[in-house]
C-alpha cells in the first residue's frame, strides 16, 4: 500500500524559495508515479503558481494570517494517514517538525544546512561528503544523503541514463546560475575566453538575470560567442548534451552537468558553495576553473572522458528509484495498524515463531511447544519492561516486533508473516516499532539486535534502520552479527 498523497510545503517568492521550489518540483516529478502530489504554498505570485501547475501538481493555499505556530495543525488537516508532508524551508524549525511528529504524522525535510535537530522520519540532502555523524535525529530517521538522492529535474535524470559520447571539448557551455546580480557571467566568460580563444561559447543566462543587455552589447562582437537567456530544463539539457566543457558555479547546475557528463570546470561565486565545491573537486567531479590556465588545450579530451567515467559512476539515474522506495516504505509503515499484543494474539505468535525460516535464523532453533509458548508469552506480557508490537495491514495480521529491556538497553528481534514477505514489511515494522517505542518510552535508550550470520535481508533492515554493526558472537554454536542503536534525546 502507498500513500495516496504527498503534500510539499515550501515557498518560491525569493531566489532562496525559488531555489527550494525548484528541488520540491523535481522530488515530486520522481514520486508522481507512485503518489498524487500537492503543494502548499503561501501567498505564491502568479509564476509560481503557474510554474506548479504546469508541472502538473495542484496548489493549496496556506491561510492568510495563518502563523507558523499554528500552520502544523491547519496541515494536519488537509491530509490523512498515511499521506507523507515533505518539508522545505529554513522557518520549518525542530519545534515545527516536533508539533508533527507528536500527532504521528509523517515528515520529510529537504535539508541543506546541516544545523539542527531532526524529529522527521527522513532527511534528504543531495549534497556530497555530507557523512551520517554531522546529524542529530529521531531514533530510526533514515538518512538519505549525497548525489545518490540527487533532485535532478527529468530530462538530466534522463541524460544520466544514456549512452555518454565522447564529450565535444571544442564547445563550451558558460552558466553562473538563475540570477547572478554581481554578472559572474561576463567576468567568467572574459576570463576563459582568454584560455581558450578559438573555441565556440553557449552562454546561458537564467530569468532573473539583470545584465542582459550588458552582456549581449559587451559580446556582439565576438562571433564564437552564442547567448541564450531563460531555457527550460529540456532546452538546457540539450545543450549540455552538445557541449563538453562545462563553467559553472559548484551549485545545482554543477550536478546537472555532471549527470550529462564531461570536463565540468567549476567558478566559485559564494561562500556557501565551498563545501559542494571540495567534494566535487575531490571526488573526481570536477575541476577549479582556474585550472584551465594550464591544461594543455591537446590534453582536454582525455581530462574531459576521465572525468565522465567517474561522473557516471556517481549520477547513476537511480536515484528516482531510490527515493521511491524510501518514500513507499514510510508510507507502507505509517499504513500499518499498530497495537500492543494481548493473551488473544498467543496462537498467532506462536505461528510465526515456529515458521521454518524464522527458526533457521533463531538462536535456538527447535519447535517451540504450545505449553512452553505460553509460559513465555505470558510472563512476556505481564513484564514491564518488555514491548510487544503486533501490525496489521488491511485487517491482516503481518508481523511482530519485540523489545526486551533490561535497565536501559532492550533487545530487539522482529518477525514477518510468511505470506506477507518481500513487500518490505521488515523495515516498515520495525521502524514503526520504534517511532511507538519513543513515544511510550521517551530515553535515553539503546537498542541491540543479533542477526544470524548470512541473514542478508535481516541485516539490511538493521543497517537502513541507523543500526550499527559491532563484534558478532557466538549463541549456542552459532555466529552472530550483532548492531546498536543508541539514542540520546535532545534537550
């Protein structure tokens, strides 16, 4: 089962919105497959409005006076279990995503900044060399970081996905972004002219740029010089595809250009472009432009292909199938029906337990008898410290989690109904057990499972969970992998 909604709440007024507008429209463009999207903006001007219909989303208009206190609440109200609320803007406070998490809604944040707590349930940040330990977060938000998630608009979503030619290095492509009020454009492409006088210039200049009519005077005259102003996403992509060479600031159009492939040469032009700008120089990406000045001109083909082959490695076109996933997974576990087990779900536990692939796997592995079930399941119910989840979908009973404390650490172990497997039903479980866990049992906490040696799909969920892997052990002759999840709640 899927959500039957995603509702984006962002803004477009500013260059910053615009920009946070631009990755929700390409996020929805990889979900709308699977999901009816909706966006919630406020006030939005008349482009903007347009700009989401004509992606083919419909606009919800957040109330007039309506205050970000109160603006959690009045969303709640436009959506329903599971629906997913996607979260993009630097005003959607730790306070704000708590507000949502409290009345278990489900949230994803769009994050860039690396700068405070997370309570949503994931957090998408494109940009590279971003590791898990630079965030604080709910126990069991999954993390999506890097170019693997990358919001690429579709026809460079596309580009990634074909045959990559031999990159043209005769053609250079020039963008310094949407807006460029300080006309990075002219400077750059003055510079690079210098370097490279007998090659052919596609400079491109976004909507918002306001020296237009300075650049087209100040370039007139240079016949290798070819301007361009306000492309759409498959005219841009088109265009990338004919060039080889690439100037560009490290930004979204650094990742776009990689994903067609070729000697992307990169022109800082903000402080908070650094970091993007590290990870594609030092991965491999892409090149400081100033490093032009003294590459041979003869050795610009083979710079140009080695850097395509990393480039493809990285921008694989997977990434809407990967973000499809996550996003299925949050709704199939918010779907779910979860409840604590009682006496009457005994015979029902029983059968999972004594299911032939859940002994294999089990520390000890003979059938379990009916009087011996019992005992245990009910000293298990009757004991405080233990948590007994029991799921349902659609009125069918599909699997169980169980947490066993034993002062602050519990040992965790779930299980799958046999004609529920392969839908993904591990990770949704098991991540609803623990957004219930927090709820019932604040923390500080630590979560141990032990994992049978060789048990791949069990150990992927733990791994995708946050769990981390430590020294296996030996149960009754077996190995097993054992993982961590320790959780610190915030202040």
């Amino acid at each position: 089962m899927t959500a039957s909604r995603i509702l984006f709440r962002t803004d477009g007024n500013s260059l910053i919105g615009l920009g946070h507008l631009t990755r929700c429209l390409a996020l929805a463009d990889m979900l709308a497959s699977d999901f009816v999207c909706t966006f919630a903006l406020r006030e939005p001007s008349a482009t903007v409005e347009a700009q989401v219909q004509q992606a083919g989303f419909t606009v919800l208009h957040v109330p007039l006076g309506l205050t970000l206190t109160d603006e959690p609440d009045w969303l709640r109200a436009q959506i329903s279990t599971p629906d997913i609320l996607v979260l993009d803007g630097y005003h959607f406070t730790p306070s704000y995503q708590q507000q949502l998490k409290q009345h278990r809604q489900a949230v994803v944040y769009l994050d860039d900044l690396v700068s405070h707590y997370m309570w949503a349930d994931v957090v998408l940040n494109q940009a590279g060399g971003i590791s898990a330990s630079s965030y604080r977060h709910e126990p069991g938000t999954q993390l999506c970081l890097g170019p693997a998630y990358a919001l690429l608009r579709r026809p460079f979503r596309e580009s990634a996905t074909l045959p990559r030619n031999a990159p043209d290095t005769n053609r250079v492509f020039l963008n310094m972004g949407g807006a460029d009020p300080e006309n990075h454009t002219l400077a750059a492409l003055k510079q690079v002219l210098q370097w490279l006088p007998q090659h052919r210039f596609e400079v491109v200049t976004g909507s918002a740029y306001p020296h237009q009519a300075t650049l087209q005077a100040a370039t007139q005259d240079w016949p290798n010089v070819q301007l361009h102003h306000n492309l759409t996403a498959e005219q841009m992509a088109v265009m990338l595809q004919r060039c080889g060479i690439y100037i560009c600031p490290p930004s979204g159009i650094a990742y776009e250009c990689c994903a067609v492939g070729g000697l992307v040469l990169l022109h800082l032009i903000a402080d908070n472009q650094q970091h993007l700008f590290t990870y594609l120089t030092e991965n491999g990406l892409a090149l400081p432009v100033s490093q032009l000045a003294t590459l041979p001109t003869a050795e610009l083909p083979a710079t140009a292909h080695r850097l395509q082959q990393r480039q493809q490695a990285v921008f694989d076109g997977l990434a809407a199938e990967r973000l499809r996933q996550v996003f299925r997974t949050l709704a199939l576990s918010y779907a779910l029906t979860a409840r604590r087990a009682t006496a009457a779900d005994s015979k029902q536990y029983l059968l999972w337990a004594n299911d032939p692939a859940v002994r294999s796997n089990a520390i000890r592995q003979e059938t379990i008898a009916w009087e011996q079930h019992q005992r245990w399941f009910s000293r298990r119910l009757d004991d405080a410290e233990t948590y007994l989840y029991y799921f349902e979908q659609q009125g069918q009973p599909v699997g169980q989690v169980r947490l066993e404390f034993t002062g602050s650490e519990a040992l965790i172990d779930y299980s799958v109904a046999a004609t529920a497997r392969g839908q993904g039903l591990g990770l949704a479980v098991l991540l609803r057990a623990i957004l219930e866990l927090r709820r019932e049992r604040p923390g500080p906490w630590t979560l141990v499972a032990q994992v049978k040696a060789g048990n791949l799909p069990s150990r992927r969920v733990f791994e995708r969970v946050g769990f981390a892997l430590q020294p296996a052990v030996q149960l009754h002759g077996s190995t097993f992998d054992v993982f961590r999840l320790p959780f610190l709640p915030p202040n």
